[in-house]
C-alpha cells in the first residue's frame, strides 16, 4: 500500500474512533436516563472500544506520516522523522488527543458520576484536531471553528451506533422518546455544524471560484454532497420513520436500522474524503 495512502485510511480511523468515543460519552450524559441499564452497558462498552482503539489509532498516525515522510515503510520507525513531527503542530494536537481519550477512557471505565469528567476529556479530543494542519496554522478563529463543527459532529456520529442497536432491542416507546429528543437537539447540534463547517470553508478557500478551480475545492464538494445525503436521510428518520416508530408501525424500526446502517456509510465516506483533502491536497493559496 502507498504510504499516502495509508495516511489517509489512517486520519480517516482517527476521525470514526475519536469522534464516536467522545460522542457516544454525550449520548450517555443526555439518553443514559432513557435507557435500562443493559442498554447503557451496551453504549459504554463501545465508547470504551472507541476510546482505546482511538489511542492506538492516534499512534498509529504518526508512524504512517513518518513513512509518508521517508517514502517508504522503513521511516516509520525513523526517530528523526518522529521527532520532527512531533516538533510541530501534529505534535501538540497528539499530546492534546491523547490526553484527552486517556481521561475520557477511565471515565468510560470509571461510569456512574465521572461522566462529567469524560466530557471534559470528549472537549480535549475534539479541539485537538483545530491544532494542526492547515486550520492550526490560520490562527484562533479556524480552530474555534473546527472545534464547534466537530463538537456538532461528535453528537450525531457517536449517537448512529448506540441508536442502531436501541432500534433492534429498545421497547418501541422508549426508542421513539429518545429519538424524538435527539432529533429535537439534533436540530441546533445540525445548525453549528452547517454554520461553522461553511465559516471554515470559507476561510481556508477564500472565494467561491476556489471551489471548482483547486483539488482541494473539488474535493470538499465531494463531501458536501455526501453531507447533503446524510441531511436527507435525518430529515426522512425525524418526519417519517421516528412517528411511525411512536405509532407502532409494523416494520418501522427495521426501516429505522436500515436508515441508521446507510448514515453509518456515509459518515465513514465523508471522514475518508475529508482526511483526503486534509492530507494529500490543501488550501488553493498551498497548491
């Protein structure tokens, strides 16, 4: 495999275990009161899986850009290619992630009152990604604006995985009210998400011509319209599939699943696009 390559299924790991770790410890602080305590030990437990495999994953990062460095497989273990990544802006994002996933890990271990605390650890990884790259290099306001986008983002990711196994064991009462109230704040979590994503856009690309005229422009359009897809798959799940589901609807929360398993693919496409043009392009003004 190219080591650019692996670069880029590497970041792409990060963004899913990072992102679901930090979101699924929100998931349980807003709907672990909703849910029986065999549910609650079913989303802890893959919180905590996140959490370590994001740790790994973390680590794994700097070995696979230490091999892009060296271009060959050899350089991942080159001290001097680590340490000069390490030197740099990936460095202090590393230091920050890792230190976040460690509190948010033994929190998640922990369970009961130190969910407060995996919240302040959740806070840590997901600014760390606004340390580095090019957001990390263009000052305070890009990193504002990526934390709020991913903060947004760290809500709907980490909720697709505990949803879809409440859509297949819940009671379909308890399952409509928790949907209902995540779509309810979806609605606001959805809004900084767009807000701040189109405010960043805007500040690494400089004008609309950018869009269409840099690889890097071609390839955010290519994440907004998978973005588009996953905004029509929501609305469908919060007008349509969450009433039927409160209804009774006979199949509705097979439907539910199915919906749920095709935002979980997209969500995967957009991270792998998105560590695509953070990694092998950038900006106009770099290209």
């Amino acid at each position: 495999m190219d080591t650019s390559v692996a670069v880029v299924a590497v970041k792409a790991l990060v963004y899913f275990t990072c992102l679901t770790a930090a979101g699924g410890a929100l998931f349980l602080v807003l709907f672990g009161g909703q849910m029986v305590q065999a549910e609650r030990q079913n989303v802890l437990r893959f919180a905590r899986a996140m959490a370590v495999l994001a740790l790994y994953a973390t680590m794994a990062r700097v070995l696979s850009l230490s091999a892009m460095l060296g271009d060959e497989w050899a350089s991942a273990w080159d001290e001097t290619l680590i340490r000069m990544i390490l030197d740099g802006t990936e460095g202090r994002a590393v230091a920050a992630r890792s230190a976040g996933l460690v509190v948010l890990a033994l929190a998640l271990f922990a369970g009961g009152r130190a969910m407060a605390i995996a919240l302040v650890g959740s806070l840590a990884v997901v600014a760390s990604f606004g340390l580095t790259g090019h957001t990390g290099s263009d000052g305070p306001l890009a990193a504002s604006m990526v934390a709020l986008h991913l903060i947004a983002v760290a809500y709907w990711v980490g909720a697709l995985v505990p949803l879809y196994g409440l859509a297949g064991a819940a009671h379909q009462e308890r399952l409509a009210s928790i949907l209902t109230r995540f779509g309810n704040l979806a609605v606001g979590f959805v809004g900084t998400l767009v807000i701040a994503g189109l405010a960043l856009l805007w500040l690494l690309l400089g004008s609309v011509e950018a869009v269409v005229t840099s690889s890097y422009g071609r390839l955010v359009l290519l994440k907004l319209g998978f973005v588009t897809a996953l905004l029509l798959l929501a609305a469908i799940n919060k007008l349509r599939l969450t009433p039927a589901v409160a209804a009774g609807q006979a199949g509705a929360w097979q439907h539910l699943r199915i919906s749920i398993a095709a935002e979980i693919a997209l969500v995967l496409a957009i991270f792998v696009v998105t560590a695509a043009f953070t990694t092998i392009t950038g900006p106009p003004e770099m290209e």
